[in-house]
C-alpha cells in the first residue's frame, strides 16, 4: 500500500492525506463545548483584569 501510494502524484498525495486525516478527527460536541466554555472563561478573567495577555511578538521571540 505504501509502495502504491509513493507512486501517486504530488495532488494525489495532498488528497489522500487530506481523507485519512479527516478520518483520524473527528468532531467531538462534548470537547467542543468545554473549549467553547475555556474560551469565554479566559475572555472574562482577562476583561475583569485577572489575566494578562502577551503579544504574539513577545511569543515569537520567546521561540526563535
């Protein structure tokens, strides 16, 4: 199978990956609404002045 698919093109690659990836990830509405309610946890502890935020600049650099 391997061998079969180092034959397909550079598109055909990209779209067979693609279609075993979206078979790996799959939705998950209970993971979705606990991030969903940690998003609007963060937003108001950051608007109620309890977390601070970082520039993405400052993260970046933190990394190179």
């Amino acid at each position: 199978m391997f061998k079969n698919a180092l034959t397909l093109s550079p598109s055909e690659k990209a779209q067979l990956i693609d279609k075993l990836i979206s078979t790996l990830d799959k939705p998950d509405k209970e993971i979705d609404e606990l991030w969903a309610k940690e998003a609007e946890d963060r937003i108001d502890a950051y608007d109620q002045g309890k977390l601070k935020a970082v520039s993405l600049e400052k993260v970046l650099q933190k990394y190179r």
